[in-house]
C-alpha cells in the first residue's frame, strides 16, 4: 500500500499549454526567431527547459540561459495565470486527503513560481510539500526534484510512495529514485513516449489515478 503521492504539476494538476506556449514564442521573438514549427512548443511542457531550448533550436548553455530569462518575462506575470485545473483533479487531491495520503508536488516549474499556481486555484491545502527547480539553476532535472520532495516528506520506504506525471521525465525521474510511476494520458505526453520509456501504469482520467493508488 501507498502513503506517499508525488505529483507533477504542468500536465499533470493543470494544463498550462497557453501561457508555456506563448511564454516560449515571447522568448524566440525577443531573439529574433521567426521561422519555427509551432507544433514543437508544446514538448516544452513538463521538460527541462534549458534542454528543450536546446533540442529544439540548437541553443548552447549560454543562449538558452538567455532564452529561458526572457521566457519568465511573460510567464511570471502573465502566462502563469494562462492555465487551468484539469477535470477531477481537485476531487481527486480532496479524495487522497480524506484517505489519509500524504501528498507533495515535485515538478520543473520554479518553486516560487509552482505555489503561485497552487494558491491562485486553491489546491496549495492538499499539499505537505512543494518542490521545484532552482530558477538560479537550469541543469536541475526530474529526478533531482523527486528526490528532493521524497526527503522533504521523510519517505523511509521508498515502496511507499508513488510519482504521478504525464511526461517520459516523470517516469524516468522515478525509476532513478527507485520509485512507482503513474502516467496520466490526459496531459502532454503521448502513451508512445511513455511506453519507450518503460511505463506500464496508465490512467485515462483524474479518477482513475485514484483507483489505481488504491490498488498497489
């Protein structure tokens, strides 16, 4: 039985593809990129986003520091609000409470920048800890913010606790921790990404994360 549920936060408790989305088109054109594919920016959800900068545009270390500073631009005061809960997801939160889990959010997104979105949409309350990235750092990856949260928690048994993400980085982060991987199909990665990955626990909907916690 699980005690501990990690949560993802962008794709997995809210969608976030607007504001990401015109967050990283803000970036391109401050630095004079126009002629991009569109259907790549949303790959930048729930990724790194130095490596995404990197992958997609060829950046080095340096101009993807640059590109992610004036991505915060527009995201810190306005496309972090460009966001929205997902369909069964505070129920969900409420549900695993009432059982008496212990939850934590362990994402990507920036800690300061994560409670400002848990607060705006009142679901902070369902959580113990909060774990985010470094904004001062952009070499952090999924792992290092699941190992941060299982320490925050005081996990003594990693059998007891459980990752629930959308992305291949929210699986890989957990099997590195020696940790359980829920992956929601309802977010930004497909079931072929996750599955190359390795995952083999799905769930369609908000509910049926709740159901397949209540089973392991």
């Amino acid at each position: 039985m699980k005690k501990y549920i990690l949560f993802d936060l962008d794709g997995t408790l809210t969608e976030p593809q607007e504001g990401i989305v015109n967050s990283v088109k803000y970036s391109l054109e401050k630095l004079g990129i126009t002629n991009y594919n569109e259907k790549t920016l949303p790959t930048f959800i729930g990724a790194p986003l130095s490596q995404a900068y990197k992958e997609h545009f060829g950046f080095s270390d340096e101009k993807a520091k640059e590109a992610i500073t004036l991505f915060r631009e527009y995201y810190t005061p306005k496309g972090i609000f460009e966001n929205r809960v997902y369909n069964g997801v505070e129920i969900l939160l409420s549900r695993l409470c009432e059982s008496g889990y212990t939850l934590a959010v362990a994402t990507l997104k920036p800690t300061p920048a994560s409670c400002r979105v848990l607060e705006y949409f009142g679901l902070k309350k369902y959580f113990t800890a909060v774990c985010g990235s470094d904004p001062e750092r952009t070499d952090e990856v999924k792992a290092d913010i699941i190992k941060n949260a299982l320490a925050a928690l005081e996990v003594k048994s990693k059998s007891l606790a459980v990752m629930v993400g959308d992305r291949k980085h929210d699986f890989i982060g957990a099997k590195q921790n020696g940790i359980d991987c829920i992956c929601v199909l309802y977010g930004h990665g497909s079931r072929e990404e996750l599955e190359s990955a390795g995952a083999k626990m799905f769930a369609d909907t908000a509910e049926d994360v709740y159901g397949i916690i209540e089973s392991l």
